[in-house]
C-alpha cells in the first residue's frame, strides 16, 4: 500500500484548510472516474500493489471541499511509475513518482464519499504521525545505546568517557528527550484509543512526529560527536543514523507546517 497525496504543486497545502485544490483531477464517466495527473515523493510508491490517491472531483473548490480519495490497482491501464527519488536516508524504503493518464477507477473504489477526501485525511494523517513518531524513536534509541557503549569503552583522558561528567550529563539528557518523547507518543496513542471517555486534542494528531523528530535529530548529532572522529566514519553507523533522522524532519509533514497546523486547533476561537 502507498498513500498518494503529495504532488509537486500541493505539498504543505494540504496539511492545512485553504483556498487550494490538488493538480491531480478525477473526472466522472459512467460507472466510475478518469485520473489525470501526477503525485511525487510517494514511500513504496514504486513497490505497493494498491494506492490510496487523493485527486480533486470539483473544479473550482478548495481540496478540502472537492477532493477525494479513491484506490488505485497497480495493473490500472494508464498508471505508470515515475522516477525513484534518490534519497540521502531511509534508503530502502522507496519514494517514487506516480504517473496517471486516462486512468479508469470504478465508483466502488471511492474510499468515503465523493468530495469528502479531505475528512479521510483528517481521520488518517494523525495514525499516521504517531507511527513516523515511534519509527524515528527507534533510531533515536539506536543512537543513544550504541553512545553509551561506546562511552563504556573508550578511555581517554585518563578514564573511560562515561565517566567525563560533560559525556555523562550528555548522555543522560539523550535518555531524557528519548523519555519525554515516548510518553509523549504514548498519550496520543491512549488518547486516540479512548475518544470515548477522554476529548481528544487534535494538536496531537500533529506534535508527537515534530518533537520525536527534533530530538532523534539532535540526540544522532550530538552520538556522532560522543564517537568523536570514529563518528564521521561511514562503517561506525552514526552517519546512517543521522540520515535516516533528517528523513522525519521532513516526511509526515514538514515539522513546521506541523506545527502551524497545531496553532490553528490550539489557538482557535
Ligand atoms: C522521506 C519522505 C517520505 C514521504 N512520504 C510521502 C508519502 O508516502 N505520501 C505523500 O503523499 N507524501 C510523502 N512525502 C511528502 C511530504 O509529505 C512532503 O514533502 C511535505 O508535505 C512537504 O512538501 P514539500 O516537500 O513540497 O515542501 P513545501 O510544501 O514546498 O514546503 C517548503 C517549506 O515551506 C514551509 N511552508 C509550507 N507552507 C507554509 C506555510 N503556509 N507557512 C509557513 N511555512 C510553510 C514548509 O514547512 C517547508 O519548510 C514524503 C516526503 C519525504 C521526505
């Protein structure tokens, strides 16, 4: 599966209510909809057998009142695959362009109602910001294990790194942000699991990806330092961590568009 919303032109747009709509357009004939258009730095694009795909339905209205979703067969005649992306991180994980040319989808591959696309954004992007959130936790957990072993056995200075109290209180702040981060991923997660009894806070179907993200950045910087030069050597790892780190700062949302979209929930009248 590939969820295809992103294109060159509407990118942050869609994170955010306005008087936009997407490039990509599906055009009613009988019995289902005519795709034109195309969708870029889409993950698995180039491997997924189905797609979820956002294009707009009403011309002249905004994407999030004339756009919907639809699935999309891999074998649909019309549909191509574009370029792969070259990517400085998460290197096996694919991001391809998506090519769509008189592409036929049937009325029972709308997925919600028509026009409603963006209202399946809205119920899907914060699932979705809470699984990039605990992936890049992951990394940022990788690189603080690797940094206290390494500070357990590299002495310099007449003692073992770990017992440098500028590495230590490093080391300790690391633990900390990766602290703060989970349970801060655990409370939307538990939030999100019991609408029922608790309101939900819609910011944090955006923050925990931004806050996990900056920290698993700063946390994969600052274990590349602990390393010392052996941190900027290719085969010791912490390059790769460092890449694939930068990776979630952008994917999900860039984290400032993420930001701007929590402003508007907490700061709405
Ligand atoms: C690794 C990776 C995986 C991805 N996977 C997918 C996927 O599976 N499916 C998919 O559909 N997309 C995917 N994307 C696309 C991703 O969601 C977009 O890159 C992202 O939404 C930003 O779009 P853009 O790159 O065009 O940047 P732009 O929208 O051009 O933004 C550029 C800069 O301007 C800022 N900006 C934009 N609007 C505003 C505003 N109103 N106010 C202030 N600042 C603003 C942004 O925060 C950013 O800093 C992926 C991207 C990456 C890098």
């Amino acid at each position: 599966m590939a969820i295809s919303i992103t294109e060159p032109e509407t990118a942050s747009n869609y994170f955010i209510p306005g008087d936009w709509s997407f490039y990509t357009r599906a055009e009613k004939t009988e019995g289902g909809w005519i795709v034109n258009g195309m969708k870029h730095f889409i993950s698995n694009g180039n491997r997924a057998s189905t797609y979820m795909l956002f294009a707009q339905t009403e011309k002249g209205k905004p994407l999030h009142q004339g756009s919907t979703c639809f699935i999309l067969k891999r074998d649909t005649p019309g549909f191509t695959i574009g370029r792969v992306h070259n990517k400085m991180g998460e290197r096996l994980a694919n991001n391809a362009e998506l090519i769509f040319q008189d592409c036929f989808i049937p009325d029972e591959d709308v997925i919600g109602e028509v026009n409603k696309g963006f209202q399946v954004l809205v119920d899907f992007l914060p699932a979705s910001n809470a699984y990039a959130a605990a992936s890049v936790l992951g990394n940022a957990q990788t690189a603080y294990e690797r940094s206290v072993e390494w500070a357990k056995t590299r002495n310099q200075g007449g003692k073992l790194l770990i017992e440098h109290d500028g590495i230590r209180a490093q080391l300790a702040e690391m633990h900390m942000m990766i602290d703060v981060a989970r349970t801060y991923i655990r409370k939307a997660t538990w939030m999100a699991d019991n609408r029922d009894t608790v309101p939900w806070d819609p910011a944090l179907g955006a923050l925990p990806k931004v806050y996990a993200s900056q920290a698993a950045w700063q946390i994969a910087t600052w274990a590349s330092e602990i390393h010392g030069g052996s941190g900027f050597m290719i085969d010791i790892g912490m390059e790769k961590l460092m890449r694939d780190a930068a990776a979630f700062l952008h994917s999900d949302g860039v984290n400032r568009t993420l930001l701007l979209k929590a402003a508007n929930f907490i700061f709405e009248d």
